[in-house]
C-alpha cells in the first residue's frame, strides 16, 4: 500500500503540508519542516486531545533555526485528517500513524537522528508507544503527559462510557477541557477558543485507551529503553504532575524538569523560550 503523498517534495526553507494513508483508509493530514541546510536532527511530534498540529507551526520554526526539523500529522479525528471527531478506536491506529512516520523520515533524511515528541495525550501515546515498540531513535521529549489527570472524570460519564465501550465504542462525550487551564497566557487561550479547528471531544473507545495506556505507562516505566526528557508544569490543572513524577521515579533513562507553576501547554506559556532552550540543549547533547 501506498502509505505517502507528497512526503518527500517539501520545500525544506518554508516547509510544507503533506498527507499519510493508513491501512484502514484514512488519511491523515499535517506538515513538515526542516532547516534549508545542515539539518542535524528530526522530531517527530504527536499533539495532544482536541488540537492540531498546525498549532506547533511556530514552534516548529523555532527548532528549525536551531538546525532540527519537525514533522507531524493531525490525530485521526482532530484537525484535517480523516475521522470521527474525538475517536480513535485504538492505538494500534497511533502505532501505525508513529511507524509510517518514523520510516518515511528514515528514508527521507538518512542518517539524521530521529527523536519522538508527544504532549498531553500525544505524550501518553509516545510513552506507551517507546514502552511497547522500543523503535530505533535517539531519544524523546514528552510534556505533561496524560498519566495522571488533574481532575476527577464524572463518575456518571465514566459508568456510561464502560457500559457503551464494547456497544458503541466511538459514542464522543465532551471532554471537560476547561480552555482557560491550557496557559497562562491570556493571548494563548483566545487564540485556541477562535480556533475553529479545535473540539473538545472525546469518543468512549479513545478515553479508555489513554487511560489504560497511561496506567501501562506508570506501571512498567521501569521497561523504557530510551532515553527521555519528561517536563511538566506544576501549576497543570489538565494532567496531573504527579503522573510525570510517578514515572520518573521508575526509570533512570528519564530526565525530570518541573516548571513552577506552569500551565499545561508548556510550549505555548510564559516560560516558553526556557523550555526551548531545555529541549533543544538535551537533543543537542545527544547527537554525540
């Protein structure tokens, strides 16, 4: 099967939007850049519940004047790509979506170091995902993962979706976000409120995935075979620092930074630059 369209005929200056086809037929849409030259690594970034990748376009643009490219694709329901919005039945679709990607960059740019980047849910997924697969990269940078959440589900919303799960597994819900919790960054929030690219939704099927792979998460931390920079803000009320903590205290591959008081969306709040400044020195540390 032809899983890429247009993967390798970016414009490595401005870089460009490019789709992945999966087995299952959907088609997933995102962007790639990369520095026009002496490119020394590659992110592959996995976004979080609700957004889209276009949202880390400028965050994208930072690394790339450091000399690292970023690529990444919409969720399968979130942003452009195919999909019920809220819904990925499970994360078999998310292996797939990460493989296709590791290899069409493989293939792409030989030789560069590859490094995986996930947030929120997207850092949920990647923590499972290096757990499980332990896939050939350097290393990976996760941000307030979905391990723990902040908040207590509603016990009511929780009874249904175990009942519906098996019946109706792609039945979305709200999914409780409270926008004004992403950053302290008033700029940030109405940005994301006006973003009509958004929801907040959240299918039964995807909600017991990423509570079962967080709990795997926690539970065999102790497995990663990968090196990892995990940062979470202090002040998250979204997903719980105690979850980044939990998993830390397992495993020695991993390099814990806290951010006081922070928010969720790390990239995107007061403390942004620093946290720039912290990824992009620990990836530089491990291209030797």
């Amino acid at each position: 099967m032809q899983h890429i369209v247009n993967f390798c005929t970016f414009n490595k200056k401005t870089g460009m939007d490019f789709n992945i086809k999966l087995s299952n037929g959907y088609v997933l849409r995102g962007f790639i850049m990369s520095p026009v030259e002496k490119l020394r690594a590659m992110i592959i970034l996995v976004h979080g519940l609700g957004e889209h990748i276009r949202r880390y376009e400028g965050w994208a643009d930072l690394f790339s004047e450091a000399m690292i490219g970023m690529a990444g694709v919409d969720l399968p329901g979130h942003g452009l790509s195919d999909g019920k919005k809220g819904h990925i039945r499970s994360y078999a679709i998310t292996d797939e979506m990460i493989d296709i990607l590791l290899r069409e960059c493989r293939k792409t740019f030989p030789g560069i170091p590859l490094f995986l980047y996930g947030h929120s849910l997207g850092g949920g997924i990647v923590l499972d995902y290096l757990i499980r697969k332990n896939p050939d990269v350097r290393g990976a940078i996760v941000t307030s993962p979905w391990l723990k959440l902040s908040f207590e589900p509603d016990r009511m919303k929780v009874k249904m979706a175990g009942i519906m799960k098996s019946i109706v597994p792609s039945l979305v819900q709200s999914s409780g976000l409270v926008v004004d919790h992403i950053s302290r960054d008033p700029a940030v929030v109405e940005q994301y409120r006006k973003d009509p690219r958004v929801h907040g939704l959240i299918s039964v099927s995807l909600f017991y995935s990423a509570m079962s792979a967080a709990s795997g998460a926690l539970k065999n931390a102790g497995s990663l075979r990968k090196l990892l920079l995990l940062m979470h803000g202090t002040g998250d009320q979204i997903c719980s620092p105690q979850g980044s903590c939990g998993f830390a205290e397992k495993t020695p591959l991993a390099e814990l930074k806290l951010w006081e008081g922070a928010y969720h969306e790390l990239h995107n709040d007061y403390c942004r630059h620093e946290v720039f400044d912290t990824i992009r020195s620990w990836i530089e540390d491990k291209l030797f």
